[in-house]
C-alpha cells in the first residue's frame, strides 16, 4: 500500500511502454541492483485511430499498436543479436486512456490507535468506490478498474514519515493516488500481448510526480503540465500534496492548426519552422517570423490553460511554480517564450506572475546509460527513471 511497495527484481530485460494520446513509445531497458538502468532499443509508434470520438473503436487500435510495438521490438532485438528474453512489461498509461484522483483523508481518534494494512484497506477501498461513482457520471464509460494506489505522504501526530505501516496515533494524515484504466483495457492486454509476460500498470502522473519530488525538493508548491498531440494534462501540488489532476483537449496539433488559421501559413509550414528552430543549421533570420507564430500559439494555448487552472485554483492559493515538460519542439519554444527578458515576465496564470521550470530531457540522459543514443523521448526516460527507482527498494 505505500508508493514504492514493490518488491526487488534482478536484473532482466524488459519493455517500458509510455502510451499517449496518439503514439506508443516502447523502451527496452535492463535493469541493475547497483547501477543506472540502460536503453537498449526505443522505437515510437503511432495509433492509427481515424475517429477519436469512438471511444471503442479508439480503444482497439490503441491495443492494437501495443500489439504492434511488442512484435515489433522483439524483431529488431534479435536482429541486433540480443536474444535475451523479457522479464517484464512496464505500461504507463497516460490521457485519456487512464484517469487518476487524489484525496487526504484526514482521521482524528479519542485515543492511540494502529494503522495497519486492515485499518488502510478499509479506507482506500471507500474512496475507490466514490471515485469509480464519480468517473463513470463524468463519462460515457461505465467499466473502470484500479492500475495503482499508493500512499504518496502520510502523517502522524501532525510529522510527516516514511513509513505508517504498524504505528499508532491519534491524528492520522493520508494523501494517496488512486488511477484507473477502462476495463475493456485490461482485459485485452493479455491478448494482444502474446507473450506469457507478467505486465504492470501505471499512470504517467506517478512518473513525473515522483521525478519533480526528487529533483526539486525544495519546490513544495508547483503546477506541473505536458502538451501531448491533442491533451494538455495539469496537476497541482501544494505543500507536496498533489491537491488537483485535470486535462483539457487541446495539443500540440491544434496549436499547430490555430497558428495556420490566424497567420495564413500552411499546417505543413508552421510545424516545419518550429522545428528547424532547433536545427544547428537553421537560419537565424527566419527566427522573428518564428517567434511571431509561436506568440500566436501561445495565446490561443494559454486561454485554456487559464481557464482549466481556474478550476482548480483561486488567485490567492494559485503557486507561482509551473514545470513545463519539453517532449516537442513546440513545448520548447512556448518555455523559452515564457522565460524570455526575466522568469515569467510574459506568462501569467490568473493573473499572478509565475517562475516556469523547463524539464529537459538532459536530465533524464544523466540517470539512464545509452539514453542520449534515443533523442525526443523524454516521456518513455522519464517512466524508465521511476521504475529504476522502485526495483531498487526492498
């Protein structure tokens, strides 16, 4: 039951599966007791889904591309002459296949009381079925089943700890991260996965929150997003609590689309000088025009972004905090734009200047052997340096 409750592996070669909005990227990774993980092989594969708003139709070709991506790594593996088998699939479901909610649940008792995996149960399992209740009135799915649960922070007594197992006390304090999948999914999973492999589930909210937890500890308070193709995902934490989890639909590809309606440039031009700004031989020249679009971008983007953060926030408890993660080159661009003549000088949110923090795949490259043979891959980097994290605790 507490966030890093797994169990040591040893080392083995496995398939990381980062699954997104429109594309499945797969990293096959060994894993090692006292060392750094290492990318062995990283292919990105795309979901072929013609017709997004059928949600069952979009589901099937999801689990067809996992289907895909599996026969397909295990091919280019024997063709580089690694025939070692897999010991594990790792899959990191993010939007909109996967929906996650956090709660604290605050106990207060007349007298000392133990917190064991009975008492944890008990109320873990309360708030899943009023999860479940309120996921299914919110959407047209009525099948959800839990992927993962975990204890992210626990008081006693008013003290944070690491460990809550078998301890009494009066006051207990409970934040945890429950996340779901569509039944459907996981049902499916076995048989498009051929293979007799064991699989685990997991969001991609628990890989980024763990890593932001690490490398910016001194950061308690902090909103955190990601543009995806057609999703931007946003969460919240304040005092390291992950207090809010939303997402809104729009992405890289309808900024891309907006730029073009409101500048008359070609869908085919716009999304070709973004991303020759980061060509080492891009001619500088065309930079202002670049910026130019990317301003365009950027307003129609922050509209929704304000609007969803809203929602979750007031001006007065808005934190000043915002990690942007960088997966595209446009992502890039709208960081560097809100960093641009002093931190946060041209981005606000509700109206409160903010500090953006831009999470660099470098940072990934640094904890991962081979990582920099595989560029723009932060995502599925990002998933391998979480599990290196949990295989390594007892």
């Amino acid at each position: 039951m507490s966030f890093f409750s797994f169990g040591k592996k040893e080392p083995s070669l496995s398939f990381v599966f980062d699954i997104r909005d429109t594309s499945i990227t797969v990293a096959a990774t060994k894993f090692f007791k006292d060392k750094k993980p290492q990318i062995v092989l990283c292919s990105n594969y795309k979901i072929e889904s013609k017709d997004k708003s059928d949600y069952t139709l979009y589901i099937s070709e999801m689990l067809k591309t996992i289907e895909k991506a599996s026969v397909s790594m295990i091919s280019e593996l024997v063709k580089t002459g690694n025939k070692e088998k897999i010991g594990e699939y790792y899959l990191f479901f993010g939007s909109p296949w996967s929906i996650s909610q956090s709660k604290v649940i605050k106990i207060e008792k007349d007298r000392l009381s133990l917190v064991d995996e009975k008492f944890l149960k008990q109320i873990i399992n309360k708030q899943e079925e009023s999860f479940i209740d309120k996921i299914e009135s919110e959407t047209n799915e009525k099948n959800w089943v839990v992927i993962e649960e975990k204890i992210i922070q626990s008081k006693l007594n008013g003290y944070k700890v690491n460990k809550i197992h078998e301890r009494k006390a009066k006051k207990i304090e409970i934040e945890f991260l429950i996340s779901f999948i569509p039944k459907e999914i996981q049902d499916k999973l076995n048989g498009v996965i051929k293979q007799k492999i064991k699989t685990n589930s997991y969001s991609t909210i628990i890989s980024s929150f763990s890593f932001l937890r690490d490398a910016f500890s001194d950061r308690n308070d902090f909103i955190y997003f990601d543009i995806n193709d057609s999703i931007t995902d946003v969460y919240v934490v304040r005092d390291d609590v992950l207090c809010e989890i939303s997402s809104f639909p729009i992405g890289e590809k309808d900024i891309i689309r907006e730029i073009s309606k409101n500048t008359n440039t070609p869908e085919e031009i716009v999304s070709s000088l973004v991303n020759i700004k980061y060509d080492e031989n891009h001619d500088p020249k065309e930079d202002s025009r670049i910026d130019a679009l990317v301003d365009v971008g950027l307003k129609y983007w922050l509209e929704s972004f304000n609007s969803a953060i809203g929602k979750m926030c007031s001006i007065m408890n808005s934190p000043n905090n915002v990690f942007i993660m960088a997966n595209s080159s446009i992502t890039k661009l709208f960081a560097e734009k809100m960093m641009k003549d002093g931190r946060g000088k041209e981005f606000e949110i509700l109206g409160v200047k903010i500090n953006p923090y831009l999470i660099r795949e470098e940072m990934f490259n640094d904890l991962v052997n081979n990582a920099k043979a595989f560029n723009n891959e932060s995502y599925v980097k990002l998933d391998v340096v979480f599990l290196d994290k949990i295989l390594r605790i007892k």
